[in-house]
C-alpha cells in the first residue's frame, strides 16, 4: 500500500488542545505564580467538575451530530426536586438517585423526540430546555429551596475531600474513565461514532440508530443531573436559575477538545482537556483580575481561534 | 436456502418499479440478474432483504412465507448485501468499518478488538487484500472501499449472498480472486445473486440468468442456454448497434502538456501530452495511481513538483477552481460522493457546472435549463419521473448518467473522465461514447481513465499505461492488444 499524508493532522487533532492547556498553564504561571499552589490547582478541579460532567455527556450527542441545549435546565429541574424530596424528609442519598433518575428520564424525553419524533435536535432541546426551566420556576415559585437537612453524606458530595482531593473532582475523575471505556472500548460507542460517520448507512447495517440514540439523549440527562446534585450540595440549596448557559459551557469544552460537530469525530478525552481549557481560563483570569466582562471576550476569542486551528489542518 | 419470489409489486408514490416480477434462488447456484439501469434490479433485492416492503406479492424461503421486518432480521437469517452505493464510515478505520452493525463483544458490550483483527486477517487473506487495519476508510480508494463490503459480507457466514455492481470499481486482478471465492462459497452451498452490467462476467461465472426490464421478469434462463445478444435483446426490448460507434480521430494542436508531475509515494514524474479532439485513454491495476494523478492534475490534491502546460502557457494549479478557470472538467469516479448534490433535482443537478450559460445575467433561466436537462434526459435514457425528481431517488445507474449529463453541458478544453462508464448498462454506455465522439468533434479533448480493457480499446486514439506510479508505456489504437497492455499494467511480465 501507498503512504497517505494523514501525520500531520493527525498529530494536531491528538495534541494540539492539551498544548493549549499546557501553554496556558505557563502564561498565566508567570504572570501570577500562585496560580499553581496546590490549593488552587484543588479549587480548579473543583470549578471545571461540574462543566465537564456536562460535557462528556454532550460529547457522546455531538458525535452523533446532535446537540443538546437543555443540559442547563435538567440541571436546575433535578436540582430543585432532590432539594424538594430532601425538605419533604426523603433520605438524601434515596433523593438524590431519584433525581438523577428523573434527570435521565428527561434526556430520555429528548431522544424519544429527536428520533422518534424525527424533529432536528437543536430544536427539541431548544424548547425542553424553555420547558425543563418554567417547570423548575414552576415548582421552586421562583425562589431557592433552602433548610434541605444536613446529612454528611450529602455534605461531602459538594464540599468535602476524598484522599486530598474535592469530591466532585474524583466523580468527575471517575465518570471520565467510567465513559471514555465506554466510548472507545463498547459496542455501544462503537455504534455512537457510526451513527455521526453515518447514519443511512448505519440503519442499512442494522443498527438500531433511534434506540441508540434514546441512550445517549438519556446519557446526558444522567450526567447533568449528577452535576445539578453536586451543585445542590455545594451550594445547599437549590436555585431556580441555577446551570443557566451551562449547555454553551460544555458545547465550547467539546468543540475545543476537538470533536466536530457534524458528528462521527472526536474523543472524550479531547473533551477533558476542553473543559480545562474553559476552566483554566476562568480561574486565570480571576487570579489575574481581568473585569468579568473583558473574560467573555476573551473566551470567546479562545473558541474562535481553537476551531480556526482545527480548520486549518484539514 | 431456496428462495422464491412471486409475483412482486412495489411502487414508490405514484412511480410503479415493480409490478409483477418471479425470481427464484436455488441452493449453490449463482444466479446473474440483469436489467438497464432503472430496471428495479436493487429494488426487488431491498425486498427480499427487508430494507423495503413489497405492496404485493409472496417471498418463500425453503417453501415457507416469509417477509423481514428489517434488514437486520434477514441478516440474522443468513443474507448478506453488498450493496451498489458503498456504504462506507469515511472517519472509521478499515477494521472498524467490517465489523460495524455486528462488533464482537462480551455479554457487557465490551469489545473483543484481539479476536476482530483475527478474523479480518483471516478473510483479507482469503480476498487478497492487503490494506492495513487502522487506516481511515475515507482515505482508501473506492475499489478498496469495495473490497472492504466484499469482506464484511463474506464474513458473516450467510447462506446467500446479493452482489450488486461488486467488480464496477475492481479491476480484472482483484475480481479474478473474488470470481474464485465465490466459486469455492457455491461447492459449500452458498446461493449468490449477482447483479452486473458487464457481459463478460456473467457469462463467465453464472449458472442461471434471470433479465428484468421495466419492473417485470423478462425471462430466466440456464447460461448454457442463452448467449450475449439475446440478453442484450431482451434488456433493451430491441436491436442493439455495435457496442462502440465509428470514430474519426483528428487531432489538433497540443492542448495540455504534463511535465514530470512527482507526489512522494503516489506517482512520479508523469509525462504526457493532450491533443484536441483527441481521446487519450489510461488504464492501470487499481492503486496503479490512476485516479491520484487526474486528481492532482484538477488540484483536489497538492502536487510535489511537475509542470503542467495549457495551450502552450504554463500554468500553476493549486486547487479544482484554478483548474476549471484554465479549461479543465473532471468526471470523478466517487460520483455519488463528489459529483451530485443529492437533495437537488435532476434538473438542478444538470444546470449547476453550467449556471453561467444559463443564467449570464444571473437570473437562472429555467426554460433555456429544462430543455437542456430534458435533451440529456433523453440522449442519455435517464430513468425519471421528470426532470424535476429528486435525484437521490434515482437507480444507482441513472444517478451516474447525470453526473456525465451535468459535465458534458460545459465545454472545457480538457474534460477528464475517471470511470465514465462505470455501473452504466450496454444501452447509455454507447449513448456516452458518442457524446465524446461529439466533444472530441468540437475540438475538446478527453482523457478517459478506465479499469475496462474493451472500453480503452474501443474509444481511445491513443493509451497511456500506468504502472506503481509511473507511465509504463504508450500505445497507439492501432497497435494495441488486450495483452499488450496486461503486460504494461502488470509490470512486462
Ligand atoms: N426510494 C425511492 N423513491 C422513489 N423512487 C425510487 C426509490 N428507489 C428506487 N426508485 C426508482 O425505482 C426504479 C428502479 O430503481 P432500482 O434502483 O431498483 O434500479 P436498478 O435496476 O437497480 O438500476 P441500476 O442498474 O441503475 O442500479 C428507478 O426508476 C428509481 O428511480
Ligand atoms: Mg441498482
């Protein structure tokens, strides 16, 4: 066989975003050193657990060529019901897998539209996540749901430390390696990139492409809800607005970690090193006392150049 | 497995494709199905494996009704489809692209990637093929595309086999092994339908025939029993000419001049030169480097070093639109990929490489578009509803027919075509060798890239050889043998 010129790109595609991050690590170590202190390093963890929970979620969407807008608002709808279950006297370890439940059932909700209902993602999830939100408003009246109990269990959740590090940074740690083996070593991811690369083909070949991709919607649901009992935790309580513009978090994390979003290409890793990225960034720039609105340019400025560079290859 | 398909109809909205068609399947026979294109040929093969639902009629297997409620199903019950439209994941690599639908794994979905590569080997060994597993199934050619579903369908294990077009991108080396595979399936048993427009094939390796024209059965027939012209009659409902027209060559001055084209690995530097209403044929073993050089020479890829000269000024070509701007057109061989836009018409698709004739002012002017599209509809027998059907609903055959239909319509200097004929019946492909009899009249010159030995003979003034990369030899009409080009091809031995 015949050498293709693939090196290159390739090369880029796998490192090109964990460069990124290791450059910006430098810049913003030698302008303010205390950015690399354990303790921040911890914190940052910390900050990005959330937003990459989300966005392995959405990576596994992405690769079929969806999206999903709605993560933000089954963050806060899940939220608010543990938080209500937990003020009822439901036992919070019990109330919080009955919201994560309720979470995935949500995603659900969203697969069973996208392809049953055969309707373009980005608006199915456009309109549940208007719909998940005024339910949320609905039930909390508006207003945070607070008194919700002091179990230590539930405590640790958002603010306690296993072995050294915060918790939500071990779940994140976890659910990584927990999806990536899913992604990239099951049948089941198999058929998620398949369905991206190409779906006609797909169900030509048998796949069953809306059952699939039910799971995935689901996935999603699952993986924000666990971010919105992680955020209830650490804020203990539950905000009606809460996870607002999350969903354009995690999309960015995605897209910066390299997944394309017509679907069929990427890696949840790639997505791991986005969501640091994105939280690198934040975190940097409030050591460095850039005004909040200045780190809105600037991030989306980062989005912009990261994609031009993943053009550019090709 | 024994198969019995009576009296089938199927009808797309208002379009009838089939209406009344018998076909039988014995156990260890290959059974040839012919038809033009458009005949409904992939249609009735859809049925019998569940991908559509026939409106009417009985499908019995071993003598008992059955009907699948998806493709799947018949899978499960031991069919197997290589289907005319690849169906290829271009971002999945080769390894992963023969297992898709049907991974190995443990109970939890874990893959078994050990025991895939095994199998694979196993089968690439049986097929000859040697492409390596991790490369990316979009960087592969389309004849390796098609080795990669002939693979995925022999490894399954089926009891019958549905080719459709398997050798249309293969050339005679890579189909001479398959032609033993498939002999060694049917002493196991193996029932194989095999759907084909060349002649040669079906008659090489055929047991039954069974010809289609106009969504019904013409005739089955035992091959002993039949010959090339009575099939060609019964496809086409009359009389054929020759298969190649008479052709005058007359050519004129040197329209483009190719001086030691070089990209590392691929080809090296290639030598040649064009002259108007001249047809230069090329043929070459698959991976010969063939489609690479026309490719680079149209500026899809980026050449290393080489000079390309267009009526005697050297020019630079960097990407496709500098090559239209200095005359060229190029008829790719990745057609459904590359050559339509599939949500468009018939007719939008035939107007579009030629918008600024039709439209110089920049108002389309549909009239001047219509009577073109319909004037090409015709010439070249495209089976459709009207100029205005969705193209994607096309037979494979006829979707080929508009992407020469849309290229002939604009009138570069060099119109260079990879495949022309590939998938087309007898019928249209004489229809084509005509219009490049027209083109190379008016003074254009064609470069015609072709794995179809009698096609290169019958039409080229002139043949360029490529072997691994490199132009291994030059031979005029008159010299040319089957042989004598085999032996450049292959290397002189
Ligand atoms: N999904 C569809 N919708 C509408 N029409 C269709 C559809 N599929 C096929 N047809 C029509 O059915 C007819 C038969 O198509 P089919 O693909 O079976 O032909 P074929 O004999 O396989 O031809 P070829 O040799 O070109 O492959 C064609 O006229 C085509 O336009
Ligand atoms: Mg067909």
């Amino acid at each position: 066989m015949k050498l293709e010129a693939t090196g290159k790109s390739g090369i880029w595609q796998k490192f090109g975003p964990l460069l990124a991050l290791v450059l910006l690590f430098i810049v913003i170590t030698v302008l303010n050193p205390s950015f690399m202190e354990p303790n921040n390093i911890l914190n940052l963890l910390r900050q990005t657990s959330i937003n990459a929970l989300i966005a392995f979620g959405m990576t596994f969407i992405i690769l079929t060529g969806g999206i999903d807008l709605s993560v933000g608002s089954i963050l806060a709808l899940s939220s608010a019901l543990m938080a209500g279950m937990m003020v009822s006297g439901l036992d919070p370890i019990l109330a919080i897998l009955v919201g994560i439940l309720l979470g995935a059932i949500m995603g659900v909700i969203n697969g069973i539209l996208v392809s049953k209902g055969k309707m373009a993602p980005f608006i199915v999830t456009l309109a549940t996540m208007t719909i998940f939100r005024g339910l949320t408003l609905v039930y909390t009246d508006g207003k945070p749901i607070t008194g919700i109990g002091d179990s230590e269990m539930f405590q640790m959740l958002g603010r306690g430390y296993f072995l050294g590090l915060p918790v939500p940074a071990v779940v994140m740690v976890i659910a990584f390696f927990i999806l990536w083996f899913l992604l990239h070593k099951t049948s089941f991811g198999r058929k998620t990139y398949a369905i991206g690369g190409n779906e006609r083909a797909s169900r030509i070949s048998g796949i069953k492409v809306d059952r699939v991709k039910v799971a995935i919607y689901g996935l999603a649901g699952t993986m924000a809800a666990i971010a919105g009992a992680i955020l209830t935790s650490r804020l203990n309580s539950a905000q009606p607005t809460a996870g607002q513009s999350y969903e354009m978090d995690a999309i960015a994390a995605v897209v910066l970690g390299g997944t394309s979003l017509s679907g069929g290409k990427g890696r949840l890793f790639g997505t791991l090193v986005g969501v640091l990225i994105i939280g690198t960034l934040n975190n940097g720039m409030n050591l460095l006392g850039v005004s909040s609105f200045y780190q809105q340019v600037v991030k989306g400025a980062v989005i912009l150049i990261a994609v031009l560079l993943d053009r550019k290859k090709s | 497995m024994q198969i019995e398909m009576h009296n089938i109809y199927k009808a797309f909205g208002q379009n009838k494709v089939l209406e009344g068609v018998h076909f039988s399947l014995e156990a260890g026979e290959i059974h040839a199905l012919m038809g033009e294109n458009g005949a409904g040929k992939s249609t009735l093969m859809n049925i019998l494996t569940g991908l559509h639902k026939q409106d009417q009629g009985t499908i019995k297997i071993n003598s008992t009704e059955t009907s699948f409620k998806d493709s799947k199903e018949a899978e499960e019950s031991g069919m197997a489809f290589i289907r005319q439209e690849l169906n290829i994941w271009p971002e999945m690599t080769v390894l992963e692209n023969l297992f898709i639908g049907r991974e190995m794994s443990n109970p939890f979905g874990v893959l078994k990637n050990k025991q895939m590569k095994a199998c694979a080997k196993e089968i690439f060994k049986t097929l000859n093929i040697s492409l390596p597993f991790d490369k990316e199934a979009g960087l592969c050619s389309v004849g390796e595309q098609q080795m990669i579903e002939i693979a995925k369908a022999l490894m399954t294990d089926a009891e019958v086999i549905i080719m459709d077009e398997p050798t249309a991108a293969l050339t005679d080396r890579e189909i001479e092994k398959l032609f033993e595979v498939m002999k060694g399936l049917t002493n196991k048993g193996v029932s194989l339908v095999y759907i084909s427009h060349r002649m040669e094939e079906i008659f090489a390796i055929c047991d039954r025939i069974t010809v289609m024209r106009d969504g019904k059965t013409v005739d089955t027939k035992r091959i002993a029993d039949t010959n090339f012209d009575e099939v060609v009659q019964k496809m086409v409902g009359r009389e054929l000419e020759d298969r190649f027209p008479h052709r005058e060559a007359n050519p004129g001055d040197i329209v483009l001049d190719v001086k030691g084209l070089t990209k590392k690995g691929l080809f090296e530097d290639i030598h040649f030169a064009v002259r108007q209403g001249e047809i230069v044929g090329v043929a070459g073993l698959m991976g010969a480097g063939r489609t690479e050089i026309m490719r680079a020479l149209f500026g899809v890829d980026q050449i290393d070093s080489g000079e390309i000269t267009i009526e005697g000024k050297k020019v630079s070509i960097r990407k496709p639109t500098d090559a239209v701007r200095h005359g060229l057109a190029f008829i790719t061989e990745n057609r459904k990929e590359e050559g339509l836009i599939l949500d468009f018409s018939v007719r939008e698709n035939i107007g579009l490489p030629n918008l600024k004739s039709f439209a110089p002012s920049g108002i389309v002017k549909t009239e001047d578009e219509i009577n073109f599209a319909e004037m090409m509809i015709k010439r070249l027998h495209v089976k459709t509803s009207s100029a205005e059907t969705i193209i994607g609903n096309l037979s494979g055959g006829n979707q080929q027919k508009v992407v020469i239909a849309k290229w002939i319509g604009t009138s570069p200097k060099v119109l260079i075509m990879d495949e022309p004929t590939r998938g087309i019946d007898v019928g249209a492909k004489r229809e084509i060798y005509e219009l490049m009899n027209e083109l190379t009249e008016r003074g254009i010159a064609v470069i015609m890239v072709s794995s179809e030995l009698p096609e290169i003979m019958g039409m080229s003034d002139r043949i360029l050889v490529v072997h691994e990369g490199e132009i291994a030899g030059e031979l005029l009409k008159q010299e040319a043998t089957q042989e004598k080009i085999m032996a450049l091809a292959t290397g002189g031995n």
